[in-house]
C-alpha cells in the first residue's frame, strides 16, 4: 500500500516539474500586440523593421510566417510597402535567420485600410 504512495507523490512531482518548466519557457517567449510603425521592408529574407508607438523600440522581426490580412481580408508580404502603421503581433526572443540577428518573429500582421498610407 506504502509503495503505491510513494509512485503517486514521485508521479505528482514529475508532472508539477514539468508545468513549472512550461511556465518559465513561456515566458522567455514574451508575444506581444500592439500597433507599430513600419520603418523597412526586406522582400527577399521577409523581415522587417519596426518600432513602437509611441516609444522608440525598434525590433527587426522575421515575418516569413506571418498571417498578414488587410481590412480582415488575406494579403501578401509585397502589400505592405504601402502602409505605415501597422498591428503586429510578435513573439520575442533572440535569433537569427541566414545569419542575421532578429530579435523574434511576427506572427500576425493586421493592417486598416483606414490608417495612413506612406
């Protein structure tokens, strides 16, 4: 009876190891939303540059996967040479891509064809 006990306690650690571990991995992957200004684009490696409004972060994001929509309407990367100020969602964290620093990864891009183009 003892011996099933000890199984259950070491089994009810394991799993609390665990969760404690996804919980700090997820936050060393800080995702972020917020509005941005789109300061460049590079159409070949699918990056760009942006910087918070109304600070002046700036983060260099690989947006090769991103969900981009314009007025909740599929669009593609090449689109958004024509707008300024865009919503991002993004996910933090240091890398690189072919040899380029970034500093983490668009995961979607939301444009309003109401803001201001360039």
């Amino acid at each position: 009876m003892f011996v099933r006990a000890d199984v259950a306690i070491l089994t009810n650690r394991k799993i609390g190891v665990a969760l404690c571990l996804l919980g700090l991995i997820s936050l060393c992957l800080a995702v972020e939303t917020g509005a941005y200004r789109l300061l460049s684009i590079s159409a070949s490696e699918k990056l760009i540059l942006v910087s918070q409004i109304p600070g002046k972060t700036k983060y260099l994001l690989d947006a090769s996967s991103a969900k981009i929509t314009i007025d909740g309407k599929a669009a593609e990367f090449k689109d958004l040479k024509a707008f300024s100020i865009v919503q991002v969602k993004l996910e933090l964290g240091k890398g690189s891509r072919n040899g380029i620093p970034i500093d983490g990864s668009a995961t979607e891009i939301n444009i309003s064809a109401s803001d201001k183009p360039k």
